[in-house]
C-alpha cells in the first residue's frame, strides 16, 4: 500500500521558517519525481516544487510565489521529501500535500500569523 | 502559466445521474491532464490520468475525454459514495496548474 505521510506543519511568524517533511512508502522512491502541493484556506490548488529523481540529476522546480524561499530536498535511503521555507509570510498559510501526482498525502497545516 | 478554467463549481446531483465535469486549459496541454476526488479530510485520489486512462481500483462509472484544451469527467450514474470534490491538473508544463473544483453534492 503506498503512503505518504506529512509532519512538521504547525502555527509560526512571519519571516520565520519550518521545515516539512514526507515519508513515504509502498512505492521505488528513488525513481519517483516528488512534489509539494499546497491549498490555501477556501482556496484551490497551487503546486510549489517538484525534485526530480537521480537521474534527472535532482533538478528542481519552484513555483514563482516561492521562488528563493523555499528549498525541496530528498533522502533517497529513507524514502523522504523535504520542504524548507523560509521568510514565510502570511500568505503562505495553506495545506501542504506531499504527492508523486498519482498518489498524494493527507496533508499537513502550515499557519503564518502574528 | 497555463490556466485551469473547470465547471460548474457546484453541482447537485440525483443518486443514477450521469453528471459531468468540465476543464478548459488557455492553451493546448495535449492529453497532460489528471482528474482526482477528494472527500472531505483525505487525501486526493487520482481517477483518471492522461486524459482518458482509468487509473487502478477506480469503478468503470467514471472516464476522462478529451483532448488539447478542453476535458469531461464523467460519472456515468452517480453514487453516493461520489459526493466529493473533483479537480483537474494539467501536467503538460511546468508549472502545474489546477483547475478550480468542482463541489458534488447529492441532491
């Protein structure tokens, strides 16, 4: 059964950072190109990053919004994605879904408020 | 980016209904598009990828059209298992985008 299981959200300021993280299994990791999703309250879907897998040499992609805030990593040996944002602001308050677009986590909270 | 236009945003429908759900990309995406449910609290499902192709495990009730710039989901006769919300995503260029939902709800 494939999982996907994110932690790490929680209630920070602006300008702080966290720092999300995605276990998966079920599936070959390594050969899977991983994403980070996000939903902002009563809003729709915006993708924030892909990283792609070994022999895409890793590369990654950001979303605009993100861009130079945000890093996507991965440990192939545990089967884990991260999400590091930095300088968050407000409107970075969003549900974040770790998925491979065919199978997708539940989703972890992240609230950005003074 | 390539924008995501999907309709109607609410749909109320009788359990048996055929019922369907439309996309709009702002420019040709190929077939590069994926229908997913999402009930409430879990996590997305994708139901249909690339277009036309049923993923795994999903009932035959549901299939994708499509092609270019404009897509159909179809549930073939509603259930109430469906009441969901259904989005799309193209995936034919980066960045992804998402279209904006469609609400089930039985009537």
């Amino acid at each position: 059964e494939v999982q996907l299981v994110e932690t790490g959200g929680g209630l920070v300021r602006p300008g702080s950072s966290l720092k999300l993280s995605c276990a998966t299994s079920g599936f070959t990791f390594s050969n899977t190109w991983m994403n980070w999703v996000r939903q902002a309250p009563g809003k729709g879907l915006e993708w924030v990053a892909l990283i792609k897998d070994k022999y895409s040499n890793y590369e990654a992609n950001y979303a605009e919004s993100v861009k130079g805030r945000f890093t996507i990593s991965r440990d192939d040996s545990k089967s884990r994605v991260y999400l590091q944002m930095n300088t968050l602001r407000d409107q970075d308050t969003a549900t974040y879904y770790c998925t491979t677009a065919d199978y997708w986590g539940q989703g972890v909270m992240v609230t950005v408020s003074s | 980016d390539i924008q995501m236009t999907q309709s109607p945003s609410f749909l109320s429908a009788s359990v048996g209904d055929r019922v369907t759900i439309n996309c709009k990309a702002s420019q040709n995406i190929n077939r590069y598009l994926n229908w997913y449910q999402q009930k409430l609290g879990e996590a997305p499902k994708l139901l249909i990828y690339n277009a036309n192709s049923l993923q795994t495990g999903i009932p035959s009730r549901f299939s994708g059209s499509g092609s270019g710039t404009d897509f159909t989901l179809t549930i073939s006769s509603l259930q109430p298992e469906d009441v969901a919300t259904y989005f799309c995503l193209q995936h034919n260029s980066w960045p992804w985008t998402f279209g904006g939902g469609t609400k089930l709800e039985l009537k």
